[in-house]
C-alpha cells in the first residue's frame, strides 16, 4: 500500500472519469438544448447539483476535444518537450507575443465615442466578473497540500483582496466598468447576459472557465495554463485601464513548478491548455473588434431602432390611440412580424415627429411632465433629440445595418461539440456503500456526482439530528449548544462562557502522561478529521458569492488553514508531520488505496463524512456552515489542546499541529473570534436587507450548525441521553 509522503507531488486527479445518476443526461440535455447563454447561467448560478457537474463534462469535452472548434487556432509550439524552464519560458514568450497583438486590436476601442466603447465593455463583462474562476475550489480536501496547488491558493487570496470583498478582482472591475458607463446586474442575475447584450461565443467562452471552476481537480493541467495565460495577457487590464494583481514572475515561477513535477502527459495538457487559452482571448479580441466597429456603423435611424426594439415588448395598451402608420402602436408592437426598419421610416414621417414650436410632440412627450416621461434613460432621449433635428434638417434615412452576427460560426460549430456525450462520463446509480466508500467518494466527488443527492440527506439528517442539544447541550463538556435568543451580546456572552468555562479554566497540566501506544491512538482518533482541515468552508466564495463581508471572512479563515498559500504553514501539511513524527503511513485521502489502510480506526469515519458533505452546500446550507466554523475554531483552544501538545512533547512527536490552532484560533482577534464576528455581520446583512424578523430563521439554522458539530465532540453526553444516537468519538 503506498503511503502519502511530503512534500504533496499532486498534478492531477487520479481518476479522469465521473459516474452520473442517468436521471442527469435528460436535466443536462435541455440546458445545453437552450443554448449557450443558459449554460452559461446554470454554471455560474448552480454549484450544488449533480446536473452542473455534468454540464462542465460537456463543456470542457467540447472545448478540449483535439478537433474541437476551440482547438487549432493556433499552431501548438511543442513547448511541453523541454525542461520545466525552458518550457514555462517558451509559454511566456508566446503569450507575451499574443498580448502584442491583442493590445494593437484593442488599442482603437480606447479612443471610440462613449457608446461604442461601453458596447465594447458590456461585451466583454461575462468574462471580466468571472475572471479567477477556475480557482473557486482548487483547494479541496482531494489536492491539499500539494505545493502546486498552494501556488494558486496564493493567487486566489490575491485576487479576492486578501479576505476583503470590496478589494477583491470581481469588485474592483465592476467598479472599473461603472467608472467608465457600464452598469449592469450581478453576473448569477437573470437578466445579467441579456443587459450586457452577450454575444452567443462570449457565452460560450464564459461557460468554459465556469466548467474548469467545477473540476479543478480533475482539470487542473488545463486550469494551470489557462490561469498563467489571462492572468498574464490582462486583455481586462487593458481594456478597463486597471494594474493586474499578479506579478508576471510569479506566475511563471508556479508554473515552472507545475511543469517539474508533471509527467509528459500532463505537460503536453497543460501547453495544450495554454494554446486554447490563447486562441480564445485572441477570438475574443477579435470579436470585441466586430462589436466596435458595428455599432460605430450605426446610423442615428439604427440606433433609434435598437431603442424602439429594446422598449416595444412593454408597450401595452396605454398606446391603443397612438398610430404611427396607420396603425396603433399597440397592435404594431404586438405583432409577431413586427418589422422595425419599416416602423422606423414610418416614424420619421409622422406627426409625433413633425417640428413644431416648443419641439416636436415626441419630444415634449419624453421629457418631464409629458406621458412617456422616465420611459427612456437619458443617453436614449439625447439619441431621440439628435434623430429628430437630423430628420428636421433633412437628412436621408440611414443604411440599413445588418444584424450583428459576431462569433456566431465558431458559436455554432461549439454548440454542435459541447452537446456530444463526453466519452469519460459513466451512467449509474449513487451507491453509499460502507463508510470508507462514502468517505472516498466525498473526496473525489468530481468523479461521483451522482453522490450528491446521498451527500444531502447525510448533512440534514446530521443537522436535524443535532437539535436535541437545543435542549441538553449545556451539559457538554467542550462546548455548549443549548438554545438562545440571537442578539450580538448574546452571542459574544456565550462564546466568552464556553472559552473560559468550558475550554480555559478546568485547565491543569496532566501529572500522569498516558503510555505511549494510547497518545499515538488518540492522534489516530484525531487523524482523519485533521486530513480535511478547513474543507467545510473551502467553496465559499466562489464567483458570483463574494460579496458579503462574512464570505470574506470566512473565506479569509480558510485560507488561513491551508497557510495562504505557504505550502509549509498549511495546516495539512502539519497534521501529516504530526504523524510522520509517530511512524504513521497512509495514503492520501484521495488515492483509492486509502480505502484498504488499517492505521485509523474504522468507527471514526461519522465526523469527517458529515463535514464533507456539509462542504458541498455552500449556498443553500451557508447558515449552518458559519455555525459549524464557530464550533469548530473554538475547539482549538484550551484544555484539550495543551493536553495533546503535553503528551506529544513528552514523546518528542511533532507538536506544529496543535501549535497552530492554539494560536491562530485565540480568542482575542483569531479564528474564534473571527467566527463570532462574522455571525454578527452576516445577520446584520440579513436584517438590513430582509428585516429583524427575518434574522431569528436564519440564526436557528446557524445554531444548528454549531449543534451538529456539538454532537460529534460530546459522545458522552449525546449518548446519556433519553433517545441516545451513536456519535463518533473523536477525543
């Protein structure tokens, strides 16, 4: 049996292939069906279901395929065959060769009027607000603590400003944009494609980088070239005037990492990566070229009717007198084969349009006081103005400009690859099987969606379970999750009783360590949760969630545990010292033969398996995530932790693990501290958008998500109850 040995050589998934309930192919079916721009909305909006998983299988089979429309652009330069510098310098060389040519194609958009421009930016929006997507979960209890990985998690900590939303990548372009004139809605909101007038292959590019954001793990030789090329061209950069957050150096540096640890396979994934990558910002910089210049060609009459079009759908009856042509604007408007060139050279024949004194009819029925006041924003009334002194003046109908059809070939032959079955996805039923089946699943869940639905009702049958400390878990030894009444000094009170009640006072230095054999054994009983450090909260903050200051809290937690990206302080890594220094072997928790280890007791499973299945709600369980974060943080301070580091030390076994929680987790400004605060803020969110009485809900499900980690440390409690349920023991 192979054992796991530091440093973490990890460069992609042991496994390629993902089993799929087959209720899934029909659910996948009808949003690719849909098109490019519901795809795009599922990935984004959906990171829980065992449909979204199988949405990026297609996805990436489409864009990755050797034949695919994404693939060929370019030339592959054959850089994966030579040494990891040599190759991560040929990569930089092209890319920055690539960045020449897409800055002189982007440098004309700068000095364009201000409509074309925002068209321009509003264009490449569903790219710049996802940017750093494929990092959401690259670190996950299935690639920690490789050092490649932590390379990333480094970046990503950059780029989501350091545990501050309002610094972070997505926040800092979006105010970019509205700087220059772009407002649109959030990228997870319906209408979002739509206001940005997306073009069906901005959609579909979108929709790649959302699929790697689902599987990392198994992808991350195309996440890792992916990620050097947009961090580095910096085409957002470009076009929004803003300074990237990643030095050159440094990406390159993790990348010549990647390439020295990767077998030959990889390396030539990754360089093809690198190729797409290239091939689709150059695409889209082209595209973006397209969009410029046809709405640059947009004669006043065009861009009236672009106006009309965007307005027509909500003009109801309150126009049933109005006729332009004829005919009453309702019934128009209303008509299925509406045609907007005719209705626009009709209008500029009509008596609404007729220059009179004071301003012809339409115009003084646009602005204020007139019946159609607050209908049209202000640059569309200059528009209207501008159309009728030119139509006053005499001046010709505009061309007719033809429809904008930018991207649509390599759109098409994308949806035709995209919506053929992917060859790596197998058709079956979830299976739990025994606790260590279920636990390896959970692991490698990109290779076993269809555990999803299994993985649920293990968290709500834990939450529920965990309520009867509601009413008894005063009696607990380490914690207290007895019920009260939310408010902020409530909530401070009760984490001050528990830490010096419960966690500092009984303290006192042991005067009899127990023998050796029996300290290894309660390490081994401390092992497998410690191998997951950190993964309840390790997808919060993923694209299109980063926004609340107790995402960026918690967030920030998270990366504390996995060092910030220091491969050495990563909390991981200490635990596998921890047992290194004890003689213990196992496998990594993703390698199948981890199922076949004999080093950590069986009965010990329960505790890890509600915590990974917990982490795969990060949207639609979020309360009970910050719950079961306050519980767990403050679990390590105090008694047991000073007991543990006494009884290691006196066998001179490593003690970093226990160390690290002991100081970061204080209470005074650390993880535990950080935990209450951040249940104050979020709640305060709650209340300052949904109302005080929306605030009690959510604080019952936070509490039951501290509960439920209650239940797992009080064994003997839980088990002295009247109903008794089993509970791991796990100290």
């Amino acid at each position: 049996m192979p054992a796991f040995a530091l440093p973490d050589v990890f460069v992609v998934a042991p496994e390629s292939t993902s089993e799929f309930d087959p209720a899934a192919v029909a659910a996948a079916g009808e949003v690719i069906a849909s098109g490019p721009e519901a795809l795009y909305r599922r990935l984004v909006g959906d990171q829980e279901s065992e449909v979204v998983f199988l949405l990026a299988r297609h996805a990436l089979k489409g864009f990755c395929s050797g034949d695919g429309p994404a693939n060929g652009a370019r030339e592959p330069t054959g850089h994966g065959g030579v040494d990891a510098q040599g190759g991560a310098d040929r990569i930089a060389e092209e890319t920055a060769e690539v960045r020449r040519r897409i800055a002189a194609l982007l440098k004309p958009l700068g000095e364009a009027e201000p409509r074309v421009r925002e068209a321009v930016l509003a264009q490449r929006a569903p790219l710049a607000l996802i940017g750093g997507c494929w990092l959401d979960s690259v670190s996950q209890p299935a690639t920690q603590p490789a050092t490649v990985v932590n390379h990333l998690v480094r970046h990503q900590f950059a780029w989501r400003g350091e545990g501050n939303p309002r610094r972070g990548l997505h926040r800092l372009r979006g105010r970019a944009l509205e700087d220059q004139g772009v407002f649109l809605p959030d990228v997870t909101a319906p209408d979002f494609l739509s206001q940005a007038e997306a073009r069906p292959l901005t959609a579909w590019h979108g929709a790649y980088y959302l699929s790697l954001a689902r599987l990392p793990a198994t992808f991350l030789p195309e996440v890792f070239g992916t990620h050097y090329v947009m961090a580095t061209l910096g085409v957002d950069e470009l076009l929004l005037g803003t300074r990237p957050l990643l030095a050159e150096a440094d990406l390159r540096a993790a990348l010549v990492d990647y390439l020295a640890l990767a077998p030959a396979p990889v390396r030539s994934r990754v360089c093809a990566a690198v190729e797409r990558a290239l091939a689709l910002e150059l695409a889209h910089a082209r595209l973006l070229v397209e969009v410029a210049e046809w709405h640059a060609g947009l004669s006043l009459d065009a861009q009236v009717g672009r106006i009309v079009a965007r307005h027509a759908p909500f003009a109801g009856k309150q126009h049933r007198n109005v006729r332009v042509g004829r005919r009453p604007l309702a019934e128009r408007f209303g008509d299925p084969d509406f045609d907007l060139g005719a209705f626009v050279g009709e209008f500029r024949a009509s008596p609404q349009l007729k220059p009179r004194a004071g301003g012809c009819r339409f115009l003084q029925a646009i602005k204020f006081g007139g019946p159609m006041f607050g209908i049209f924003d202000e640059r569309e009334a200059a528009t209207f103005e501008r159309w009728a002194d030119a139509v006053a003046a005499g001046e010709p109908p505009g061309v007719a400009v033809a429809p904008l059809t930018a991207g649509d070939g390599a759109a098409r032959a994308l949806a035709a690859a995209v919506a053929a079955p992917p060859s790596d996805v197998r058709l079956r039923p979830a299976e739990r099987g025994d606790d260590r089946d279920f636990l390896h699943r959970l692991v490698n869940i990109e290779n076993f969606p269809n555990t999803l639905a299994l993985a649920r009702a293990h968290a709500e049958e834990g939450l529920a379970r965990a309520e009867v400390l509601f009413t008894h878990g005063g009696g607990g030894v380490l914690t207290d999750a007895s019920w009260f009444d939310y408010s902020p000094v409530a909530l401070n009170e009760r984490v001050d009783r528990i830490y010096w009640n419960k966690l500092v006072n009984p303290y006192r230095p042991l005067t009899k360590i127990p023998d050796r054999d029996e300290v290894v054994f309660g390490q081994k009983t401390f092992a497998l949760g410690s191998m997951i450090d950190g993964a309840w909260a390790h997808r919060i903050g993923a694209t299109g969630r980063y926004t609340r200051r107790s995402d960026g809290m918690l967030y920030s937690i998270y990366a504390d545990e996995m060092g910030r990206g220091d491969v050495t302080k990563n909390h991981i890594t200490l635990i596998y010292q921890v047992l290194a220094s004890m003689g213990i072997e196992v496998p990594h928790l993703r390698e199948a033969a981890f199922l076949d280890q004999d080093e950590l007791p069986d009965h010990l499973y329960g505790f890890s398996l509600f915590q990974l299945s917990l982490a795969l709600f990060p949207d639609s369980l979020y309360d009970e995530i910050l719950g079961y974060n306050l519980g767990i943080e403050m679990f390590g301070l105090g008694t047991m932790r000073m007991h543990e580091m006494q009884k290691l030390r006196h066998y001179g076994f490593d003690v970093a693990y226990e160390e690290a929680h002991l100081s970061i987790d204080n209470l005074s400004a650390g993880h535990a501290r950080q935990s209450a605060e951040l249940i104050v803020a979020y709640l305060h969110d709650v209340a300052k958008v949904s109302g005080a009485d929306a605030v009690p809900a959510h604080w019952r499900r936070i509490w039951r998500g501290y509960a439920s980690f209650a239940y797992f440390i009080e064994h003997e409690l839980v088990t002295g109850l009247a109903r008794p349920e089993s509970a791991d023991v796990i100290i």
